[in-house]
C-alpha cells in the first residue's frame, strides 16, 4: 500500500468515528436542540472527511492514469460538500425553531433567549 491509500483510510476512519458518535448523540442526549447539536455537528465533519477521501483518491487516479473522468468525481464531491455545509445548519436551524415554536422547551435550560425575544409566552 501506498502513502496515498494510507491518508484515505485515515479519512474514512475518522468520518466513521464522527458519524458513530452523531448516531450516539441521537440516541443520548436528552432534547431535540442538543440532539440536533450533536447530530448537524458531527456528521457535518464526518462528511468532510469522505469528501476529502473521495477527493484525494480522485486526484491520485488522476494522476497516475490521466483520465479526466477523476477529476469530474472531485469537483462533484466538493460541490456537494459545499451543499451540505450551507443546508445542514440551515436545516437544523428549521427544525430547533419549529420545536421551539410548537412549545417543544430545552431540557435543563437556564436561560432561554428566544422566549424573552418572543415576549415570554412563546407565541
């Protein structure tokens, strides 16, 4: 194996680290907002690092057997990383007001910004 190969798997093992521990702040942590933390957060970054993989095994391909089709898998691999880094926060973002809208309150909270902003009622 070479040097390349090596990066690669270490790219893939750390997106499976981070997407195992999103899975287990599904499965932990006690309410929607710190479940959506946790969830956005870490397959967010586990995401990154496929696309990396992807990427770097793209560019190696690329340069060893020239063909262009390589390089087309990586300019589509980043750009659906940039697509998932500006509609998963957004998304999350949705799903935290909606709870909080619908009367869904934070787990253990002190504070609660959004409610004082809302005038206290919550409607």
């Amino acid at each position: 194996m070479n040097p390349v190969e090596y990066l690669i798997y270490a790219f893939l093992a750390i997106n499976v680290t981070f997407n195992m521990l999103g899975s287990i702040a599904l499965h932990r942590f006690p309410d929607v907002y710190t479940r959506l933390h946790g969830a956005t957060k870490c397959t967010t970054f586990g995401t990154i690092f496929a696309v990396l993989a992807v990427v770097t095994h793209a560019l190696y391909q690329l340069h060893v057997t020239g063909d262009p089709k390589y390089l087309q898998m990586a300019l589509h691999s980043f750009v659906a990383l940039v697509a998932l880094l500006l509609t998963n926060p957004v998304g999350a973002h949705a799903i935290a007001k909606a709870a909080h809208l619908s009367g869904y309150k934070p787990a253990k909270a002190v504070v609660d910004a959004y409610e004082e902003k809302l005038g206290g009622d919550g409607e």
